[in-house]
C-alpha cells in the first residue's frame, strides 16, 4: 500500500572503496566542520532517496545546498551577488568559504 511506502524504513548502503565516499572520507578527516563536505554528504543522502522513489521531507533544503555547490564550483562569492529578498532556510546554514 502507498501508506506503507511512505512510511518504509530507509537504508542507505555505501561502497567505501566508491571514489566519492572515498573523498568525502579524507575530507572530513582534515575538516570535521567542512560546510561543502556536509553539502555534499546531504546531496548523496538526498539524491539516493529521490532515486528510489522517496519524495523529500525539505526540498528548499535540497535546492539551497546545490545553489551553494554551483556557486562554489563557478567560484562565485555571496559578496560578489546583489542582495536577495528570499528567505533562507532555517535549516541549512549560510554558505561559508570553502578552500
């Protein structure tokens, strides 16, 4: 039944010798506090679930962390932006510098 879906019990299963995990795992190894590496590590939890046909409980999280990724990989800065009226989530924290 779709109730009994909805409330399935979710597994994420990771391969630690993926390159990706494998990064992340030397990441928070050098940076514990590393705002990108948590992004990062949200995204691939996030990404996994919209996968396997979960719907997300914070989608405005999900599009504030990949707003933050692009700005980050087009090494734009929040300084370099005009003010936005928008609102941020309250649960994401504002985009720190990344090295």
């Amino acid at each position: 039944s779709l109730r009994r879906a909805a409330n399935a019990k979710k597994t994420m299963e990771l391969n630690p010798s993926h390159a990706i995990v494998r990064a992340l795992k030397d990441k928070f190894s050098a940076d514990a506090a590393d705002s990108a590496a948590k992004d990062l590590v949200w995204l691939l939890y996030e990404t996994a679930l919209l996968t396997s046909g979960f719907t997300l409980d914070n989608p405005g999280s999900f599009s504030n962390r990949i707003h933050r990724l692009i700005k980050l990989g087009l090494s734009i800065d929040d300084d370099d932006e005009p003010e936005d009226d928008e609102e941020e989530d309250d649960e994401v924290p504002k985009r720190k510098k990344y090295r």
